[in-house]
C-alpha cells in the first residue's frame, strides 16, 4: 500500500539522427545529442550525463533549501559530479562522486555536512531511485581563496 | 572486478533561488528551477522531470540506433513518459510508463517491439540505474492518421 501523490509526464521527440528533445508539461526543454563516433552531432548534452545533472539539480535544491532554514548565506554554490562508466552493456556508473563546492564567508562547515547528509539520506529522490554506490565531499571555500 | 571505461563529468551551478545550471564537459546545459509553491521561479525543468527526459533520450537513441540496422524507416517518433511519484520523502517514481509513439508507413510493429525490448534490457544505462518497476507500450501511426 502506497499513495501516489502527482504523476508527471514530459515528452522526448527524436529531431534527427541521434538528437532529441525534452519536454516538460510546463514547457521546459533539455536537449540531448550524442557524439559524431556513435552517429550523433554533439547538439546536446548525452543522456548520462542529463542523469547525473539531474541528481545535482535535485541534491542543490534540498542543500538550499535546508540551509536557508539554517540561515547559513553563501556567495556561490556548485556541485561537480563524476560518473564511472561500465566498459558493458548496459554502461551503468558504478560510482558516482559529489563534490559540494561552496564559496562565502562564515559558512559553517557542519551545516552544510547536516544540509547534505539529510539530501542524500533522506529528501533527494533522485538520489534515492539510482541504485549505485555514491560518495560526497564538501569543500569550503573564502571569496578571495 | 569490472572494467570502468570512462569518467562522465557535469557541473551543476546555483544561479539564484531554486535556478540550478546543469553543464556537460563539452559545455552543453539543462536548466533546472522549481514551481513557486516550493520556491522556485519556473525557469527550468524539475530535477524528477530532467531524470525522466534522461531516461526517454537514452532508450530513445537506443531504438533510433537498433530500427536503423534493421532499415525500419519511420518520419515521426517521441516518447511519453509518465512517473507516479510518492507522496513520502523521497519522493520516489513508483512506477513509470513508457509510451513509444511512432508515425509513418510501413513501420514494422515486430522490429519495433524487438528494438524496444532489447534497450530496455541490455542497452539503456539509465533505465538500468532506476530501480523502479517500468512498463512499456508501443503506438504506431500512419502519416495521415
């Protein structure tokens, strides 16, 4: 017994060759290619790699969102992501790394460790669908360093 | 043991708000934002959306790829993805419906099932990677209809 609470829809039309886009039901794109080796034109980003964007974007929200309840400022905020590829079909990542990259004075380094510890352990659902091994690290950051 | 064959790498940059930017090594990007009601501006696709589109351009690169070798012509084909998400943190799909929409004439229906069938379980990594029940279902149109 669960409750489904919303269903979502997007919708992904193949252009040309290997080249598709995204659509989500409010209207948002994402477009994704691949490289000229496996017959694409390299007009967007591969679907691996809108994957792992999309378990950024999804981590970054609740980072945000928990450290604003936190009332921990910062100047600047990126999450760099690395994917270890199988050599195998399907080339599934095997691992995949977090690095939480933020800049700003006076940050407290454990709110942000709280921040994305509850992310990942409990509000990231895009964290929570992939079943693979992740690891994070957070690196802090003064403006002028 | 297994082989790892290659480092994917994104960066996903906070921009304001709810606004995250998704970035590829070769500098191709998603925009991800949230519905106002969470704090967001609607700049961008959700993060759950963005997963879904990764999913439908990975098996849809895949089918493209197979129906070629198989010489199986078709004008017109997208994807209708649909994720009933969880009430409950995280916010999981429970499950997600794939609906592989194609129009054109003499579109063989059994090299699309076997196109179709073969990304789902051998080729697509992103439907390998979400540990979620999927169902899949084909549409096959002719131009006029």
């Amino acid at each position: 017994m669960y409750i489904v609470d919303e269903m979502v829809t997007v919708n992904v039309e193949w252009k040309d060759k290997m080249h598709f886009e995204g659509k989500s039901s409010a209207g948002h794109t994402a477009v994704m290619d691949t490289i000229p080796e496996v017959g694409g034109e390299d007009k967007g980003a591969a679907p691996m790699e809108i994957l792992l964007m999309a378990l950024g974007g999804c981590t970054g929200m609740d980072v945000v969102s928990i450290l604003r309840k936190m009332h921990t400022h910062f100047d600047h905020f990126e999450i760099e992501i690395k994917g270890e590829k199988m050599k195998e079909h399907p080339r599934v990542y095997k691992e995949i790394e977090l690095i939480y990259k933020f800049k700003g004075e006076g940050i407290k380094e454990e709110n942000v460790e709280k921040a994305v510890k509850l992310s990942q352990e409990k509000y990231c659902s895009v964290s929570a669908m992939l079943g693979v091994k992740k690891t994070y690290r957070i690196e802090i950051k003064k403006p002028m360093e």
